[in-house]
C-alpha cells in the first residue's frame, strides 16, 4: 500500500514496560552486564544465574550494588527457575542449554532472547542511545551491527543540545497543565494539545531545558491563560545564544576566516602592485 | 553503577520479531490503521476486527490489499478470539472494554498495547524512521510526542545518504564471506568480524551502497583473500564526491563566498583611497 509496508522484512521495534516486572538473566559474562543494564534502566526486578567463576566484573559490581537483583551462584536448573518470570536473556556458550531454554520459554510463553541465536529470539536488541527520558534505537535488522554502532555516532552529534533535559521540563510543563485545565477527551484535551505543540515548536530545546517549577508557572500563567506562547525570553530569560547555538557558530567561524583571508589577499596583491 | 544504571525510569527498547506470527488489531480507525502498517513491515498475519462502519479508508486499503490479513465485521467477542494470537493491539474508544481485552491478554500472557490507556500496556510505540532495513526508533517516554517527532526530522536529516542501501549491501558482503569462509566462533569468526569493520570504517556509507554482486565478488577477491580493505574507487569506481558530500559544500560555499567578498571590500576601499 504505502512504501513501508511493500518493503517488508523488518521488525517491531517497542519500547517495553519492566517496571515491577521479573527479568531473568542466565549468564554473567560481557554479554550478560549489557542486558543487566539495560533491564535496570527500565526498572526491572532482576534474578541472574551463573557460576560464580563465570562472571564478569561488571556484573560483579551489579551483583554487589545497591540494585533489585537476587543472585544465584549455579547453573540453570530447568522449568521451576521460570516461575514467575515475566522475560528471559540468556547469554551463555552452552548452545544445546541454550535451545532447551528457550523451548520452555516458549511453552510457557515468556518473551525470551537467546544471545547469538537469532533463530531462537522473540526480540533482539539495537544500538541504543540514552539522555534522560530521552531513548534511541537503531536496528539494522541484523544486518550490520558495525553501521548502526557509526550511524548512532551520527545520530549523538546531531542530537540537540540538551535534549533530554528539554523532554523532561516538557513532561513537566504537560501534567501542571493537566493539573490546572484537567480533562480527558473533548474539547480541553484538544486545547492543551494544540498548546503543548505551539510552545515546542516555537521554543527552542535550549529554552525548554531551562525550565523550572517558577518558569512553568509563569510560562502557564502568560501563555496558557490567555491563549498564546510568549517568546522563551520573556519567561525563561536571555540565554547566550551564540554560546548556546554550536552549529550556527561552526557555519559563521569560518565565514570570518574567510572573509578576512580574502581582504588581507586582496590587499596584499594590490598593494604589492601598487608599488 | 553507570551513568545510566543510576537513572531508571526507562523502558527496555527491542527490536519484536513478527515472522510467521499472529498479530490481532481491535479497530480499525486511524491508530488502528497506523498499527497495521508498522505490523505489516514485520511480517506478521494479522486478524482485524471492526465493525466496517469503523474503518477508516487507509484500514479499508489494507483490507482490500494483497497483505495476509484476516477481516471480522464485527466487535470483539470474547476469549475465543485470543486463540492462537501472539500479540494484540487494540485501539477502540471503548475504555471498559479495552480493560477487559488487556485483563483477558495478561490471563493468557499475550503481550498487549491498549492504545491512549498506558496502564493497560506491556508496550508502548515511539516515533519511527526506516530506510531498508535501517529502523530508528525515538522514545521520550511518554514525555513529549512532539518533541520525538521533532528529534525525529533532525535524525532523518543528519542521516548519511543511502544508509539503507549501505546496510543492504553490506549485510550482503557478509553473507557471501560467510559462504567463502564459513565456520562459527574460534580464529575464522574473529578474522570474518575484524575485516567486516575494517571496510565498514574505511568506507563511506555512499561507496558502500554502490556495491553489486560483481564489486562484492572484487572486494573479496582484492580484499578479504590478501587480508586488506581495498580503496572504494579501485573496487566500485569513482564517485562524484563534491557533489554527494553534501555536508562539506554546505560549509565550504559560504566559505568561498565570504572570501571572495572580504577579497571585494578591501579591493573596493584600498581602490578608493588610492584615487
């Protein structure tokens, strides 16, 4: 129909919900401390099983932190280490092991990924990048995890400066609106939308990053109330623009340059002709 | 620990394998018709129940399509539509009964996303980019829709010219490496991965998306069977890089510009104060 679902071959990508959930986590290795941070991030529960001698230092310190993980010091030890688990990450070398858990996974429908065992994964992971609120994936569908690693690169040089820090003064600004103009559906709903948009676009991240509990009352206050979007000076105060705005100074740097080489190249030449 | 494992509040982003899957929509609107496409790019059978007066027309495009999807005009009835079902999204403005469908997935443990109710969802969508097998994916989670989208175009902008394309061919080169020196794990995988990223970083993505099946066969041949990373032009050609490198001449213009004017101004005063 459209030119995405013609070209098909690609995955779901999902941002899932750990919170107050139980992650299993079989293996301790370089592997397994990847996926144990981030479960944490997304605030799981988080039980890992693995031979003492097999874990890596990394995980050690998880293990050893102030974290919401049981540690077992032994093997898999079949179906009864799956009660009560809401998703599987193995990472283990025992290929054989490997296939049996995910057999049972399956059979007990828990979302399970084999690490280097496409075959044997409900989801795999991607390049991910992380600021705040803020979070990024980039899958290559398996393709090539070496040009998602350099285009996520790209990607962290483009970011705007602060993102992450605009999107949570944002999510701020959101819900004392809510709080002031409560509501679902109809027409408010529509009006704080509307709103919530008009004041990101014209704001720049920079501006929205800082503001605070003061700013957003008074940004509601001037704008909210009567229906329109002071500019960020007014509300937030002057920030250093030129300072701030890297990619225009990159651009005007050297432009000046230059301009400058041209007049002194100029005036060299003409002055050498002129005597 | 890090950085990141201190700030959670996150959600675990993945990549869902859809494959040979059964995927239920419950509507057939807007967001419904959103979910069918984003389903579709995965690959997955899909079962879309709707009363027809409901259907928005892109849903009806689908419908009709060439897609492996399964139409009932007809609301949902109850349990035994949950049979044989690997995930379900549901976006119905029936609040009551979309709880009932997320009761009823969670009972069968049948990941489930209830669109607009965030309580009543395993996961949550963000805003997405695809080139080929290139997925991006941007969550602010749940903060600021805008702003992702926002972040969105500036990721599509910064992107390198034909990713897509790139990651194709290059996930072509490693399979055809794969055939000529096949093998998993020990000395032939290690020296399999370092040469994969010894082209990858030598290579621009824009020389890597010109290689075809006869470049690939050269580049093996030059390349991998003499232990080396060929220059792009001696493999697939000379391209015309000024004209694809696009972000260079986005400064180098202005530069040329800027100097040719310095170059004016002081021809134009020390001309002046000659006379």
């Amino acid at each position: 129909m459209t030119a995405e679902s013609s070209n098909p071959g690609g995955s779901l990508l999902l941002a899932w919900q750990l919170k107050n959930k139980h992650v299993l986590i079989i293996g301790g290795g370089e592997v397994a401390s990847g996926r144990i941070e981030s479960v944490l991030i997304a605030n799981a529960r988080i039980t890992i099983i693995c031979p003492s001698q097999g874990l890596h230092s990394i995980t050690k310190r998880f293990i050893n932190g102030s974290h919401p993980i049981t540690y077992h010091d032994r093997v898999f030890d079949g179906a009864e280490d799956l009660d009560d688990v809401d998703m599987v990450l193995t990472a283990i070398d025992d290929v054989a092991q490997s296939r049996i858990i995910y057999s049972l996974c399956r059979d007990l429908k828990i979302p399970v990924n084999v690490a280097d065992i496409p075959d044997s994964c409900d989801f795999y992971f991607g390049s991910q990048i992380r600021d705040g609120p803020l979070q990024i994936m980039i899958s290559t569908n398996g393709q090539s995890p070496k040009l998602a690693n350099i285009i996520k690169k790209k990607i962290q040089k483009s970011l705007p400066n602060r993102a992450g820090e605009a999107i949570r003064k944002v999510g701020d600004l959101r819900s004392k609106l809510k709080d002031r103009a409560p509501g679902v559906g109809g027409e408010v709903s529509k009006r704080r939308m509307k709103w919530m948009v008009d004041v990101c676009t014209s704001w720049e991240m920079d501006d929205l990053a800082l503001l605070n509990e003061e700013t957003i009352k008074r940004l509601l206050d001037d704008g909210w109330e009567t229906n329109s979007v002071p500019p960020p000076d007014d509300v937030v105060g002057r920030r250093n623009r030129t300072f701030d705005a890297a990619p225009t100074s990159i651009h005007v740097f050297p432009c000046m340059v230059a301009f400058i080489a041209g007049a002194a190249c100029a005036g060299v030449l003409l002055f050498s002709r002129h005597r």
